[in-house]
C-alpha cells in the first residue's frame, strides 16, 4: 500500500449552513471539498441550468497528509453540523484517472449490442458497438432505463425504421437505433448539453447529420423540423411523460411504436392510463424498481 495521499474529514450538515460551512473549512487549509447525499435522498431529473441539493448532505473535506486535523474537529461551529464531526480517514493517492476509467467498461446490452468506451476494445467486433464515454449528459448505458430502452431497441427496430429519441441526453438511444437499421433518426431535448453531447457522440459514431437530426425542443422550428415516425423513445421521468403525452402521440404515425422510460413501477399504472386513449401500453419490462412501458398506436 502507498503511504502518499490525504486525509479526509465528514461532516453532515444541511443545506442552509452549507456556504458557511464550506468557506470555513476553506480558511482550515482544505484541498477539496465535495457534497454527498447523506439520507438515500435521489434528486431524479434537475432541469437545465439547476443545480438542487439534498435535505441532509455529507461534506467531504480533503487536506494535506500529516496536518493535525484535531483542532478542526475541536472548533468546527456547532450550529453548522447536524452530527458531531466524525470521521478522519486516510485517502491513498493513486491514479485517478484510471481509477475513474476502471469504472467504466463495455456493457451487453439485448441480443446484438454493445456500448464501449473509447478506452477498450471492443469485446464482440462484428457486434453493433457504440463508442461512448461519460460526460456531462445522461445516457452512459449504466442506467437501468437506458439499458432497458437499449434492450427495447433491439427487440424492434425493424430495417427501415425512423424514431424519435425525445429527451436524448447523450444521444445513446438515436445512436443504437441507427446502428441496428433505423434510416432515419431525430433526436430532441430541452437541454442544450445534451444537444451538444448527442453530436459529439453522432461524429465518435460515424453518425451523419443527414441520419440524425438533433435539435433544442425549445427550438421554434421544433414542430416544423420533427415529423410523425414509426417508433416514439422516451426515457424521462414520470411526470414530463405525463404532460408530453399529446405531443408524442402526435409524433406517432398511425400503428407506430412507444417506448416509455424513466418511470418507477408505482408509477406505470398512471402513466398507461394517461396514454390510454391513444396507445395500448403495457409494462414489458422491469429493472430495479424501474419500468418501461411499450405499445402501438391505436386506430383514430
Ligand atoms: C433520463 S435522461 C435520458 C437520456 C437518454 N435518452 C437515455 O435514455 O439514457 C432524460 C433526458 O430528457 C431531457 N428532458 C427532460 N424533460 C424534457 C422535456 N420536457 N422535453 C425534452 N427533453 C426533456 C433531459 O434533459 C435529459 O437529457
């Protein structure tokens, strides 16, 4: 084991005393710090530009190695932490980079494809590889939403097919499709991120512009440039599927395909009867307390 590194100091606190706190620790001499959820609280979806933070965070400090941390525990303002500051540990330097890396390795995903990141080889060459790495967009296939829409694709895209990846994020779900024979795909998202990460990942891909098109939902020419398709994707949560229904029926050609995604079990009941006058829905897959919902478009 190295005995380079830093050691590290936990504090909980909450969100009103997270400045003072963070500042204070600054003055110390900290390094770093970082913020950790601290009660299983998920913040699902943050809208573009937002930046929410948990009801009770972990505050990670980082300090140089060999500094007495002791008088820091001593006088760290009691009003300012929620338990009394705990833990010191030693952190090990390593190479963080390929630590990070290591985290990421190709995954299966249905019967025909494979998401890889840039730094390992594809396992399977004559598989449908997507090449993607994390960035700054969801969508890395690690999700269980995304890989069951992976999962979806594959059992049904049929040669030929055009779709709508609506809420694209990094473009993974428009990728794959186009990658097992859609002709056309159009990708959409209220976020310009993922708008500049899905062309990143349509060049890495060999994806052109005249197979997918990606644009901004807030766009005015979204209406004019999108056209009803064959198959409707849609991993987002619950409650902006809920308010899209019209809109993605609408994108829908008749007998077309919808997949549904981002939703929680508890929430598939709703959602199926929200869609019901336009889609027959049904829950055909289940992962870690996900669901995702898919049905074809019912006659006018
Ligand atoms: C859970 S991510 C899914 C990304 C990717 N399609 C996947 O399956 O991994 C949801 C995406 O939907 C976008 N989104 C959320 N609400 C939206 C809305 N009303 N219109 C368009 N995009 C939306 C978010 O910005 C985010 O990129």
């Amino acid at each position: 084991m190295t005995d380079t590194g830093w050691q590290e100091l936990r504090f909980s606190t909450v969100p009103d005393h997270l400045d003072s706190l963070e500042s204070w620790l600054f003055d110390q001499g900290a390094l770093a710090v970082t913020l950790e959820d601290n009660a299983d609280e998920p913040l699902l979806e943050p809208g573009p530009g937002e930046t929410p933070l948990w009801q009770n965070i972990k505050l990670v400090a980082l300090f140089e190695t060999g500094r007495d941390l002791s008088p820091i525990l001593a006088d760290v303002p009691s009003q300012w932490v929620t338990a009394s500051a705990a833990e010191a540990s030693f952190v090990p330097d390593q190479d963080w980079e390929r630590a990070w890396m290591a985290d990421f390795q190709p995954l299966k995903m249905g019967r025909r494809l494979w998401i890889c990141p840039s730094w390992c080889e594809p396992p399977d060459p004559d598989a449908v590889n997507i090449h993607l790495d994390p960035g700054l967009a969801f969508g890395t296939g690690t999700h269980p939403t995304t890989a069951m829409c992976l999962a979806e694709l594959d059992a049904s895209i049929r040669p030929g097919t055009n779709l709508i990846d609506y809420g694209c994020g990094s473009g993974i779900l428009a990728i794959a499709g186009l990658k097992l024979g859609a002709s056309k795909a159009f990708a959409v998202d209220n976020d310009p991120q993922a708008v500049t990460a899905t062309l990143d990942n349509a060049q890495r891909n060999a994806v052109t512009q005249e197979d997918l098109d990606v644009f901004l939902v807030s766009q005015a020419d979204t209406q004019a440039r999108l056209r009803p398709v064959d198959l409707v994707i849609a991993n987002i949560l619950a409650g902006p599927l809920e308010a899209l229904a019209p809109t993605l029926v609408n994108l829908m050609n008749p007998g077309g395909r919808l997949i549904l995604a981002g939703l929680l079990n508890e929430q598939a009941a709703g959602l199926i009867a929200t869609y019901q006058p336009w889609v027959a829905l049904t829950a055909v897959q289940e992962k870690d307390g996900w669901t995702l919902l898919a049905g074809e478009k019912l006659p006018e």
